[in-house]
C-alpha cells in the first residue's frame, strides 16, 4: 500500500511507540487519528506534529461504545480508515504469588488482558468492519492493514509477567486467524512482537530491570529506538505480501527468567 495520502488510526499514539509510528506515518504522507486515554499528552502531540495532519480523540481501547464513538468521529474528519496500529498498552508486573505469599489479584491479571488484548481486539473488529465495506485500493482487492503490537513477552515471559504475556501471547494468537478471515475483505493483519525499547512504558519497569535486559540483547547491543519500531509498522503497511506474520524486532534478545 502507497501510505501517501491514506488515513491511519494508532491507539496509544500520545506517547512512546504508538507517537514514534505517527511521526513515521505522517512522514510518508499519511493522516493520523491518535486513540488515547491520555488527554494532556494527547493534545500536547497534535500540537507538535504536522498542521492538519494528526487528529486526537480521548478514548479508552476497552471500552466498546467509547471506540464505536471515536471511530464516528475519524471518519467524519477524515473519511475512509486504511492503517490500524494497535499500541495502547499497559504492563505492570506482578508475581503469581508475592513475597508475603498472597496471590495476585485477579482483578489486576484481568485489567491488563483488558487494555492489552481485549482493548486490541474492540478495536481492530470495529475498524475493520467498516474497511470491509470501503473501496478496493489495488488490483489485489486490498483494502487496509491492521498492525498490532505485542512483545517478546509473548515467547519469553519472565517472572512478573503472567498477565502480560498472557495478554500479548493473546495478541500473537489471533492473527493469523483474523488475517485468514480478512483475506476475503482484502485486509492484512499482522503482530510486531518488539524487545525492549526506551518509552515511558520501559521506564517504568525500572533500571536494574532495564539494565539486566539491555546487557542481555545480542546485538546492536542496546535498547531499541522506538524510530526502528515505527521503521517496521511503515514497512508492515507498505508490503502487500506480508500477512498472518508476528515478527519479533528485539536485537535477538531472549529474555531470561528473572
Ligand atoms: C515491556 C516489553 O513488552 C518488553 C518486556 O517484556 S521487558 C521485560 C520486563 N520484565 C519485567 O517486567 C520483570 C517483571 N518482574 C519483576 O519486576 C519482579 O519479578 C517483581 C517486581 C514482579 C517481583 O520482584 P520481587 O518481589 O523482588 O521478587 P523477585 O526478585 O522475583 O524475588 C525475590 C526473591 O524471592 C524469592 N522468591 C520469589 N518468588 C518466590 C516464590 N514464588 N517462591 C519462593 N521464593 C520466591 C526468590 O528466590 C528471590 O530471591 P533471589 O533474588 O535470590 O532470586
Ligand atoms: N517499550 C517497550 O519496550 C515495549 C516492548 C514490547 C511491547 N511494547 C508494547 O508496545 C505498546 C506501546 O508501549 P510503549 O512503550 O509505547 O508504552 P507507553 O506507556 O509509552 O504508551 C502507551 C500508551 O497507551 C495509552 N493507553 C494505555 N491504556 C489505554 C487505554 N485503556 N485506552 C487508550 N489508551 C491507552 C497510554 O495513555 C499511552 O499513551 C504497548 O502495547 C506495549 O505493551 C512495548
């Protein structure tokens, strides 16, 4: 798909990697509607991206008419929807059970496979089922692409991370399925798993977390740039022939137990 001119939607684009695929996208000539929980750093970016060409709507991914309501209004700004980047996300750790030897909460396993998975999913049906009915935009009878973002969590969850990786292994499961279903809409889907990259998110795992895991990528021997990630979100909508695929970009990272 040529991105010039065509419309993206990237949930959590306020911030870290969801921010740095709008910057990518509007760099190719895209429009952007950023869907975020954050208000104050929602507004804050439209301000600093290119004039007219990056729209924000405050919406909470888990929750299904507050994404049936956003989505109305991307449309009546922009029209058609071509490009989904799902990067809202959320991680804190948790043991299954903690050192005074109580169990997690379920509660807390539950919010983070809402935000993470479910919020991916009520999203990426909505919008793709309003892409189904939209033109065709190329002799292959595509339509649009839906990118989701999991983890390397997904393959190599340490310890802490139950839900997370449960959440994101959620994500990893689902494409192909969903691809293969919108192979007759002509909308690809497909997963980046990413290692560590330097956000906020990552920040707030804290440094001897973020130190451990940094000295443990093989090679570039660091954290990602969340510049290489939006490199791969351009190139997942770019390539009409990469479909169903969940690609770790991680530096080959494998994450130890702790
Ligand atoms: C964000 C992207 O998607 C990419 C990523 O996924 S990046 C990877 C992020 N990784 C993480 O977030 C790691 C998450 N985990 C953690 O931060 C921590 O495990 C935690 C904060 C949840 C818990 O920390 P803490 O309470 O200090 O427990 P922990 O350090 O595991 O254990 C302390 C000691 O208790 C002991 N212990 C822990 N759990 C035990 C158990 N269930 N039974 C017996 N002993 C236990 C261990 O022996 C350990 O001793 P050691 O230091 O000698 O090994
Ligand atoms: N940074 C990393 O190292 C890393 C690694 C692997 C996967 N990921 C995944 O990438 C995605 C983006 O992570 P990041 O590091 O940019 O995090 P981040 O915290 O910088 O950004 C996440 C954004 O999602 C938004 N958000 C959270 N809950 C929401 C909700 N319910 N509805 C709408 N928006 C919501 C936040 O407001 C924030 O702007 C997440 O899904 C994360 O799990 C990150």
């Amino acid at each position: 798909m040529n991105i010039e001119g065509k419309v993206a939607l990237v949930t959590g684009g306020a911030s870290g990697l969801g921010l740095a695929a709008c910057r990518s996208l509007i760099e190719k000539g895209a429009k952007v509607a950023i869907f975020d929980f954050d208000k104050a750093n929602g507004e804050a970016v439209v301000q600093e991206l290119e004039e007219g060409k990056a729209l924000f709507v405050q919406v909470d991914v888990t929750d299904e008419q507050n994404v049936a309501q956003a989505l109305e209004t991307l449309y009546k700004h922009y029209g058609d929807l071509h490009i989904v980047v799902n990067c809202a996300g959320i991680g804190p750790p948790g043991k299954v059970i903690n050192r005074e030897g109580e169990p997690l909460p379920l509660d807390q396993f539950k919010k983070i496979v809402d935000v993470n998975l479910f919020g991916t999913f009520n999203v990426l049906s909505k919008a793709a089922a309003r892409m189904a009915k939209q033109d065709t935009l190329n002799d292959d009878g595509g339509r649009g692409t839906i990118i989701n973002v999991a983890s390397v969590a997904a393959f190599d969850g340490q310890i802490g991370q139950p839900a997370y990786a449960a959440s994101k292994a959620g994500i990893v499961g689902m494409t192909l399925p969903i691809a293969r279903e919108f192979a007759r809409q002509g909308i690809r889907v497909n997963t980046i798993a990413p290692g560590l990259f330097l956000t906020p998110l990552a920040e707030s795992l804290g440094e001897d977390v973020i130190n451990s895991l940094g000295g443990s990528v093989e090679y570039p021997k660091r954290l990602g740039n969340p510049k290489e990630f939006a490199q791969l979100v351009v190139h997942m909508a770019e390539n009409d022939y990469l479909n169903g695929e969940v690609i770790r970009l991680d530096g080959a990272i494998r994450m130890a137990a702790k």
